[in-house]
C-alpha cells in the first residue's frame, strides 16, 4: 500500500469537514447532525492511526478480515475508535462481526437480522445497532433490499429483541455528476420518513430511522443536502498521494 503522510490526512480530513460544513449550512442543518465515517478499505493501520491523531475516531471497513487484522495493529486509542460495516456480511462471519463493530450498515435480509440476533443474545444485553441495506437503484449486482420490500422486511425484524434498527443505509448507481444521484437519495430519505411512520404506527420500539447512511467521496454534499446523518468518505481521505483525492 502506498504511504500517505500524516501532514495530508490532516489536510484532506480538514477538507471534507469543511465541505460538511458548507453543505450544512447551505440547507440549514447542524454540522453536528453529520458523522463522518472514513472508509478505510484501502488505507493502511499506519493510515488509520494517523487519521486518528488527526481526530477522526469513525471508521468504516467493508470486510470483516480486513477490519480484524486492522484493529489487531492498532494500539489503544482514546477515546476508543469506532467502527461500522459497510460491507455486505456473511452469516458465517456475523460472530466475529459483533466483536469487531459497533453498527452493521448492510443489513439486507431476514436471515441475517435473525442470525445476528441469535450471536447478539450470546454476547450483549444491548441490541445490535443496524442499519438496513435498500438497492435504491434496483441494481441487479448490487446488496440491499428492493425498497418496495423494505418495510415487511423491517416489519419482520422488529420482532428479533437483540437488534436495534438505526435507519437506512444505499449505494445509489454512480454518476460522475453528483447531481445526478440526488433523486436517489431523495428516494431512499423518503422511504425512511415511511417506514418511520409506519414503525410509530406498529409501535415497533426498536425501529429508530434516526440514521441515514448515503453519500461517499464524490458526492457526499449532495447527500447531506437530502438528509444523509452518515457520509461513508474513503477516497477523498486516504486516497494516495500520486491520485488526486477524487
Ligand atoms: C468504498 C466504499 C465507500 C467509500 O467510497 P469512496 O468513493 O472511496 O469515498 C463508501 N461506501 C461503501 C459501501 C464502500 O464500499
């Protein structure tokens, strides 16, 4: 992997907060109403602990491997880091998830909820923070569940106790422009406000949709602009210097 300097992680960090802030303050919401999960899939542990002295302590990986041999060569941070699954997950791998992760974003079927409950019962009291997966896109080689299937599938989940739903999370289709991938994520913020209602509606304690995990490097001001409380950043952060950032 090719070393990037801490110098650049700070700047590049600096940059996409700065963006946060301005997409923020362009459709009057709080900065603070935004989590910046840096993705960190292709970055070194070096890279992560820089971006960590930085002040960045929210990491996204989308392989559990990846994220166990990762965390094994960090030292201790403090305050701890966070991590979240972006990626798609194994039932087989879903023990070893929970103790690696503090939210699953790629919640897309019933058999994994239920699986994941059955490992959280063993391990927790608390619920299992989740985030369910919607192929907005309706992309045939893509995860997540249609968004017409959605609200039974959640409707479905809410009975398992060990897991608590946080909202949505979606890989719009890519567009250069990120103009072009607003509808998408209008799309997905409106189907969280309906599922929401609805889980008021069915009284389903454990549906939140508090989170909305969409918007990556290139068009995560947009998203914000649509609602996103989650932006997943992974090039504009660690991408190598010899690359422009995105
Ligand atoms: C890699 C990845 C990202 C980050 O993408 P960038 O374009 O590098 O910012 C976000 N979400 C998921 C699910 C990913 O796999």
């Amino acid at each position: 992997m090719n070393p990037i300097s801490a110098a650049v992680i700070q700047t590049r960090l600096a940059a996409v907060h700065e963006q946060i802030a301005v997409a923020c303050q362009r459709c009057g919401r709080d900065p603070a109403s935004v989590d910046l999960v840096a993705v960190c899939k292709t970055a070194s542990a070096a890279a992560v602990q820089q971006a960590a002295e930085a002040g960045q302590y929210l990491f996204g990986e989308n392989r559990v491997q990846e994220a166990a041999w990762k965390q094994s060569q960090l030292p201790t941070m403090v305050p701890p880091l966070r991590w979240h699954l972006i990626g798609p997950l194994q039932r087989n791998k879903v023990k070893q998830a929970l103790s690696l992760f503090d939210v699953i974003h790629s919640v897309d079927s019933l058999a994994l909820a239920e699986e994941i409950n059955r490992q959280r019962a063993q391990q927790s009291t608390a619920p299992m923070p989740v985030l369910i997966q919607v192929n907005i896109g309706r992309e045939p080689q893509k995860h997540g569940l249609m968004p017409e299937a959605a609200m039974e599938c959640i409707t479905a989940m809410a009975q398992l106790p060990h897991i608590a739903i946080g909202g949505l999370m979606a890989i719009p289709p890519f567009h250069h422009d990120p103009e072009q991938v607003r509808p998408w994520f209008r799309q997905l913020a409106d189907l969280s406000s309906q599922i929401s209602s609805q889980a008021e509606r069915l009284q389903l304690a454990r549906v939140t949709m508090r989170q909305l995990s969409m918007g990556m490097s290139h068009d995560f001001t947009v998203a914000i602009e649509e609602g996103a409380t989650l932006v997943r950043v992974g090039t504009a952060i660690f991408a190598p210097e010899s690359l422009p950032p995105c």
